[in-house]
C-alpha cells in the first residue's frame, strides 16, 4: 500500500517487514523459457558475432518514436528506484497509452506502458478533484488479462502538489506470451486519510504488560510492553487490537513519544512495522534511548491514520499492450555457469537483457536454494549497478534484477565484458540437535553463556505476565542470530513467536522468542531452528560474458 510506504519513507526512512511463515521458515530460506540458438554460449556463431547480433538488437529500440506526452511529467521522482524506466523513457522508449476515466470527479489516466521480457510497467496519474488529502488509499489496483485473470502488482505514488495530481507507477513480474494483449487497468474504492492520534497514559519504568482501550476510528485496544535491550535503550512492543482486522492494510499505526515541549523524541534505530500479531494484531517495534523516555513530562500518544473521505466505485482502462518497441531491443542469453560456493547444485542459466533491466536467472537442483548474500551489482564494462534478489514462486529458480542507469549505454551492453558481484554473505543453517537446557525458569532473569556451533551465545530467560520470554545474543558478531526456537519433537513441537524483528546484516544478532501463557516445568529443553552466520567482507564474482 503505497501511502503507508510513502509516508515510512519520508518520515522514518524504512519499510514494514513481512512476519516470519514459521511453518515455512527453513524452507523459504533453503530454497516456457525461450532460447536463442544464435546466442547461446557453445553455439555455431563465433563470440563476436554474437556480441554483434545482441549489439545491433539494441541499438534498433533506441530510434523509436518519442513518447512526448509522458515526458510532459516530471517522473524522476516516482522513478527514483526504477532507473531503468526513466532512462528508457528519456531515450523515447515506452508505449504511448494516454487514456483516462472519470468518476465521482477522480480522473485516472494510462501515460505510458514498459512490456518487455522482464516486466511490465505502467505509468498512470490520478486527479483527486476535489479532493484535499495527500494521503491515498486504494482497495485494488491490477491489470486484468482478456479472460478476466487478474495480474497482481505494485504501485509507488508521489503527490505532485504543483500540479495537484499523484504520479505513480503500477510494475507486475508479468511477461506477455505474445507480441499484442488486450488488458485492462482497474482502481476500486478510494479513500483519503488524515493523521491523527489518541493520547495514553503509558509508563515506560513499568516493566509490566500495560493496556489502554481506545474504541475509535476502529481501535479497539493499544496493549504496550517495554524490554530493556541495554542499560541505553529499550523496546517498546505495541501490539494494536481493531474492530475489523482489515483496516490494518490501509493504516499506519505507531507508538509517538514527545518531549515536553512536544518535539517528537526520535528512535533510537530502525523501527518495524505492520508485522501480524497472534490473533490478527497490528504490532509496532521501537527502540529508544531510554533516558529520554524516562524525562520527566514525556508524553505518549497512538498516532494512526484515520479515514476522512472515499469514493467507492471502478476506475477501469482497457487497452491493448504491445511488447514489440521493447522486443527489438531485448535479447535472451542462455548461459550454463555452476556456482561452487553456493550449496544445492546452483547454476547461472539464463540472461535476458532488455531496455529497461538486466535479469539473471539461476537454477537450483537443491529446493528453496537462493544466493546467501545481501548486496548484488553487475560489472557493465567497468561501470556498476546494483540489484536486489527477486522472490520467485518456482522453489528451483531464483532472480537477480538489475536496473540500468543513463551511465550504462544500451548499445554497448551486448559487447561488454558483464559480471556479477554479490558481497556480505548471509548463510542461514538449521539448528543442531542437541538441545539447550534452561533450569529454574521464574520470573527473575537468569543468563548463561555457551557454545552453539563455534560461537559464544548468551542465553538469557525469564517469565513475564504469564508469558516465557528467551532472548539469545552472542558476541561475535559473525553469527547472525538464534532464527526462531522451540521445545518439545515431532508432532508436539511448541514454536516461540519471534518478538524481535531485525534485518539481517545490520550487524545486531540479538533476539527474543515469546512463549505465551507458558505452564509448563521449571526446567526445559529447547532447540534452534535455524540460526545464521555473517561474512560482510565475503565476496563472490561470476563472470557472465567476456565482451571483445
């Protein structure tokens, strides 16, 4: 939901975080193509041939028409992280679409369409006429295929105050199966929202659970516990309760503490937002500096988004998406390359360059294998742009994307020398079978240190409001974390809910499972599921072609 995102963006400079699937979780972790003969590595053709041919393809989508109407917007902003589009659309490239329809005075308008064999992209405005909020929700929004299947995607928007209008871009995975598709852009139900807050009374020296019933807007409860996570710091988990569960994908809520001349008392590190609690919950994390939250004449406050119009009805477009501008300049590299370093017998198999992205595919004998690392760039001829990986539902396939940037020339990627650098090595690894045995639970804190593996981890336990609380956090901070707990075997495995969201590679490797209304012994066996190991200067490079 883009204006939530925004607005994470703009004010905290980070994103929610999805919840772990915990029946998943190693599982995620572990885990009609079309070749060109004439390109194939081992092919007839001689290497120069080839790099001539991929060469020759791309120039030919650089001397296509402008596309002039889109260019009337300034997209550089909106298209802040997709280089690729806004380069491709400074060189002309794009579908000229420049439909629109209008209901309940809200005009949406198709500009331009990017369909190529990575994606396909739309960029859109919307006019909310009357309307005076920036802030913008949409029940749905997707592209529908001629036999009425919906393509699902995202959207990244931003208010153009000057022209009174949002600028946004629709991207979808989807890749036409042929040169022309009928489709159809659909927007439902619009609301606008506003910020807003609740104040609470909420003690932060309180170790104890503390609750605050709200009833409005929605809002049930607000329910608040405080973690010390250092003499200099504590976490504040907020768990929100709302009449109906739903409201929670359109809304952001979170925990605001003030100073008292009401400046805003700003986290300490990144907080997390959005993640589901047990019984459908909204919860928050925030960690702060704990002396000033403790000041004296520190005020709290729930500040959420609450609903101040809508207009409920479809925004529709159909129009028929052309693939054929873009195809000129795309070309498939299949490619045969293994990855030693990587476990699970993985391979580089294919690359598909077109105007707007690089992708590499790899294949994976092993299921649900991926590439351990966290940061990707492709060498382009000495030139470098970073990519991410791609979630992909094939459980033997995984993605790198690539965006290219106006350094790197479209006619020249075909014969420069391209390789793929993926630094800071991430491995996530399945716990061993040996147990780690906790003694005299209660509700004072009890801590012991041990070897898990070659790494010393601190174990630290205690019970609180009926809950059993472990926290594991080790020293060496090339271990990345205790991934999730659990006692007991077979079919009778408890699993601790994680109450600590991190982000890997943020060289923290603290974390705390939650076991709630734990009756169980005094004594107990517990087992890691899966726990990480860091390498940051870790460094792997595969070259994919050779250039001249």
């Amino acid at each position: 939901m883009e204006s939530i995102e925004k607005k994470l963006k703009d004010e905290m400079q980070h994103t929610p975080v999805s919840y772990p699937d915990f029946d998943q979780m190693f599982e995620s972790i572990q885990r009609g193509e079309l070749r060109d003969k004439d390109t194939a590595l081992g092919g007839a053709r001689s290497a120069r041939k080839r790099k001539a041919a991929i060469a020759v393809s791309i120039a030919v989508a650089l001397t296509a028409a402008p596309v002039y109407a889109a260019i009337n917007y300034d997209w550089t902003d909106v298209l802040s992280t997709r280089t690729g589009i806004q380069t491709a659309l400074q060189q002309g490239l794009g579908q000229s679409i420049e439909q629109s329809v209008t209901k309940n005075g809200v005009t949406l308008t198709v500009h331009t369409a990017f369909t190529d064999e990575n994606r396909t992209v739309l960029l859109y405005s919307l006019n909310p006429g009357e309307g005076n909020s920036q802030h913008i929700y949409y029940e749905s929004m997707q592209l529908v295929d001629r036999e009425g299947t919906p393509i699902e995607g995202d959207y990244v928007q931003n208010w153009n105050k000057e022209l009174g209008v949002y600028q946004g871009y629709f991207e979808s995975d989807w890749v036409m199966s042929t040169e022309n598709s009928e489709v159809s852009f659909e927007l439902n139900n619009i609301r606008w929202t506003e910020d807003t807050s609740y104040a609470i009374d909420f003690d932060p020296q309180e170790p104890a659970n503390q609750t605050f019933v709200v009833q409005r807007d929605g809002i049930d409860t607000i329910s608040i516990d405080a973690f010390e996570q250092s003499e200099e710091q504590l976490m504040l988990k907020s768990s929100i309760s709302l009449v109906d569960p739903a409201d929670k994908v359109w809304s952001w809520y979170r925990l605001e503490a003030q100073k008292p001349s009401g400046e805003v008392i700003a986290a300490a590190e990144p907080s997390v937002f959005g993640a589901p609690g047990q019984n459908q919950e909204y919860t928050t994390q925030q960690i702060y500096n704990t002396s000033e939250l403790n000041e004296e004449g520190t005020k709290f406050r729930l500040v959420y988004d609450r609903e101040v119009d809508r207009a409920d009805g479809e925004w529709d477009l159909q129009f028929s998406l052309s693939k054929k501008q873009m195809e000129n300049g795309t070309v498939k590299k299949q490619l045969d390359i293994p990855i030693e370093e990587i476990p699970g017998g993985s391979r580089v198999t294919e690359m598909v360059v077109t105007p707007t992205q690089i992708r590499i595919v790899l294949n994976h004998e092993e299921a649900y294998t991926r590439m351990p690392y966290l940061n990707y760039q492709l060498n382009v001829g000495g030139k470098l742009i970073p990519g991410y990986d791609a979630n992909l539902e094939d459980k033997h396939k995984s993605e790198l994307r690539f965006e290219l940037s106006p350094e790197i020339e479209l006619s020249s990627v075909g014969t420069s020398p391209i390789t793929l650098i993926a630094e800071h090595r991430a491995d996530q690894i399945k716990g061993r079978e040996e147990p780690v045995l906790l003694t005299g639970i209660s509700e004072e804190k009890q801590s012991f240190t041990q070897d898990y593996e070659g790494y010393p981890v601190t174990w630290t336990y205690y019970t609180k409001d009926n809950n059993l609380y472990i926290e594991s956090e080790s020293s060496d901070l090339n271990f990345g974390g205790i991934n999730q707990t659990y006692y007991g075997q077979g079919f009778d495995k408890v699993y601790g809910v994680p109450s600590i969201q991190d982000f890997v590679g943020n060289g923290k490797n603290k974390r705390m499972d939650v076991y709630e209304n734990y009756r169980g012994a005094n004594e107990l066996e517990i087992y890691a599921y899966m726990y990480g190991i860091e390498q940051p200067e870790a460094e792997l490079r595969v070259a994919l072609t050779d250039g001249e």
